[in-house]
C-alpha cells in the first residue's frame, strides 16, 4: 500500500496506517502535515479532514483495523471494535464509508484515545 499515515495523539498514542494506492489521497499528502481533533464513536475514532475528497461510500459493516474515508462527514474513520450500532463485535459505520486502508501499528492503543484529543496527521508515499 503506498500511502503511509502517521497519527500522533496528544496523549502519546500513536497509530499508523497504510492507505491503498487511491488518486485523491495525493490531496492529503499535499495538505500534510496537519492537525485534527480526534472524536470517538463507540471503538471508533475519526476526524476531519482539511480537504475533501471526490469518494463515495461503499459500505457500513467494517473490520477491525480497517480505515476508511466517510463522505457525510468528511472524515478518517478508524474501527478498532464495535459502533454503537454494531450486532456484534463488527464494527458498523454510522452511513457509508470507502474503505482505504489498515492500521499497522498502534491498533491496541486506541482505546486510550478521547473525545477532543488533538492529533497530528502525517502522511508520505512509500
């Protein structure tokens, strides 16, 4: 996967992800660095992105670990666990998402993160 994202939390947490070769994250890496609030939703955290992206949504019923882009909300989702609305341990997107990528590091340390948490947002093609 060549894009390669770095999150920084304020609390020290730190998660990286790898995102798939997607044409509209060069818009990212040219907003990079930048920093974002973190928001939590149930065992998800997501955040605003600076500029938005030409994605649609494809799906709700996410794995663990998967990072996605949320169209309604202009958002990096990152699902480590069950939504508010999940059946079961799978997590569930509030509307669609576009599925983009994993976490490869840090996914264990999410849980440690809150509501309003700065975060700084790095990332660089591999």
């Amino acid at each position: 996967m060549p894009y390669i994202v770095s999150l920084d939390f304020s609390s020290g947490v730190r998660v990286v992800c790898e995102l798939v070769d997607e044409p509209e994250l060069e818009k990212l890496l040219e907003s990079s660095p930048f920093e974002a609030e973190a928001e939590r939703w149930g065992d998800e955290v997501y955040f605003e992105l600076p500029v938005k992206l030409g994605l649609k949504g494809e799906r709700t019923l996410m794995e663990v670990g998967e990072v996605a882009y949320w169209p309604d909300g202009n958002c990096l989702c990152i699902f480590f666990g069950p939504t508010p609305i999940s059946k079961d341990e799978r997590p569930v997107a509030y509307s669609k998402v576009k599925p983009l990528g994993r976490v490869v590091e840090g996914l264990n340390r999410l849980k440690e993160v809150s509501d309003g948490e700065l975060i700084r947002v790095s990332i660089k093609k591999r």
